[in-house]
C-alpha cells in the first residue's frame, strides 16, 4: 500500500529509478489515489516552521483566534469551529483556518493570523513549495496516462490553492464524533501534512484503512476534478478523520483546484470511442453549486455527473 510504504520521489531525478517511481505513482492512483511521499522537495525546516506556526496561532486564546472568524457559507475563509457530539449522524469535532492562497487577487490578508508574527511569511514560502510539489506530481500523473506532461494543469485552468489548518482537540467521547465526517475532496488534487494518526481512507467492505503519520511525509490524494478529467481511470476516494482521547491531532491540507468558470471536460484521449465518456462536462461552479445543494448521502458527489453509467460507482 502507498499510504504504507512512502513513495520516494529523490528517484525521479534517477534514470536508473525513474520509471519505477513513476510505475508507484501510477499504481496508487489506479488503488485508490491515496499515496504518501518523501524526499519531495519542500524542505523539511519549512514543513516543521507551517506546523509550529499552525500550532502557535490554535493554542492562541478563543477571543484572539475570533478576531479572523469566518462567514458560515460555502468557500469561505478564516476561523472557525465546531465541536459536535451525537448518537446520531457523525458530526464535525475541529477547529480550522482556511486561507485562499491562489491567485493572489483572492489572498485575503484579514484572514491572516497576525500571530505568530511568522505566520504570513511561513505561509507564503511553504504554499509555494507545495505548488511546485503539485506541478511535479500532476506533470508525473499525466504522462502515466499517456497524457503530455502539462495536461492535468491546463485542464484545470487557472490555479486556485487554498491551504487549511486543521486542529482535532481530545474528545471525551470519540466514538460519538468524528474529525471530519467522510467525504472525497472535490477540487484536483490534495497535498496534507498530519501530525498524529487520525486520517482514514476507504477501503473494501465499508471499512476504512488508516493512513499512517509518516514524519515529513506527504500524504497526497486525488480528487474528483482529476476523477472526470482522468474519465474515471483514477478514482477521488473517501477519507475522514477521527479523533482520540488523549492528545490533540493537527493537520495542514493544502487544495489545488480549478477557477470556477473552468470548464471540466474527460480526455478525449481517455475515452472509449464505443463506451463514450462516463461524465459529463462541467463549469467548476456547477460543482460548487452541487456542493452546496447537499451531497446525496448514500453516493459520492462525483456520481450525480457520471453519464447513467453502471461503470461509475
Ligand atoms: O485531517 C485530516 O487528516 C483530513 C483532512 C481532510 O480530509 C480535508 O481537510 O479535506
Ligand atoms: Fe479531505
């Protein structure tokens, strides 16, 4: 498993490694689009700096950490929380930043915690390593699928990149809440740093399989852009969190997505000429709209855009 074993991206740099590395990349993504990293090029200092900055600005007093509280809708950004425990539907039990971070017209610096005082500067620099990290991977991804190296990133348009800092206090009663109620992500691809275990992905028979913290390890997950792009080939799977009694889990999840009017089309390259495309095409605000109208429980979101096809579960 991928998420086991961290793929070692150092190799790509080696002829002799390359398509071995490459051959990993392409078998996590025909798996389950969940795979872990290492030696992928963002620095190490800089990971720990986002962490400690992260950790820092959470451990700040409720009233400090308000002052950048954000609206209830949909896209929003800022502060927030939400501590649920229920008998019933799983239900939220986190504290978050999230911060628009791409294109730079939408980095909306009131959201920005002003402490630590590293935060901006840690932010900035940390946010554009991972963008260069997503570049190298979608270009990897692309041409596993026989697709020129650019293909997925122009297929997505204009970059969009938000980042957000996920805080999983201790729960009493962890088996009556959840982190992060499960759901696929619903933009192009995922890049997250976890301190502490707690990320789960789907697996066989309505079981989830843990993804194990790796120390400076990237965890990376496709999602349900590159799902229709990719005319299903790759799959966006559901993940979750769960949380614990005793210590305080953080995660730092860094999304990748298409500009709203980016249109969303399956491959032509991608399609059986006689089967025809399993989804169709999209402006990426109809996504968002979707979003917004509820996810049908029972399926994943990417299926109200599959085309009536069994092949699209
Ligand atoms: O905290 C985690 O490990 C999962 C976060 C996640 O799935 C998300 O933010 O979309
Ligand atoms: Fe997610």
């Amino acid at each position: 498993m991928a998420t086991l074993k961290p793929i070692d991206l150092s190799g790509l740099h080696d002829e002799r490694l390359a398509s071995s590395v490459r051959a990993q990349i392409a078998e996590a993504c025909e798996t389950n689009g969940f795979f872990q990293v290492i030696n992928h090029g963002v620095p190490v200092e800089l990971m720990d700096k986002l962490k400690e900055v992260g950790r820092k600005f959470f451990d700040l007093p409720k009233h400090e950490k308000l002052v950048y509280a954000g609206k209830p809708v949909l896209g929003a950004e800022g502060y927030g929380s939400r501590m649920v425990l229920t008998d019933s539907e799983p239900q939220f039990w986190r504290e978050f930043v999230e911060l628009h971070t791409l294109p730079l017209s939408e980095r909306h610096y009131n959201y920005w915690p002003q402490q630590p005082a590293e935060f901006h500067e840690t932010m900035e620099k940390y946010t554009a390593a991972v963008l260069d990290l997503a570049h190298r991977l979608l270009s990897v991804i692309s041409e596993n699928l026989g697709l020129k190296p650019t293909y997925l990133k122009e297929a997505m348009g204009e970059t969009q990149q938000s980042t957000v800092f996920q805080c999983y206090p201790p729960c009493p009663e962890p088996g009556k809440t959840l982190g992060l109620p499960a759901h696929s992500d619903i933009g192009g691809i995922t890049i997250l740093m976890q301190e502490g275990d707690g990320l789960q992905v789907a697996a066989a028979n309505d079981t989830w399989e843990l993804v194990p913290n790796h120390p400076n390890a990237f965890v990376v997950n496709l999602a349900d852009q590159i799902e229709i792009i990719t005319n299903g080939r790759y799959k966006s799977a559901n993940h979750r969190a769960i949380v614990n009694s005793d210590s305080t889990r953080r995660s730092y999840v860094t999304f990748y997505y298409p500009a709203k009017d980016q249109k969303i089309i399956p491959a032509p390259e991608l399609v059986d000429a006689k089967v025809g495309p399993l989804y169709r095409e999209l402006y990426y605000l109809e996504y968002l709209q979707a979003l917004e109208a509820g996810r049908a429980k029972d399926k994943r979101l990417v299926q109200s855009f599959a085309i009536n096809n069994p092949l699209v579960t």
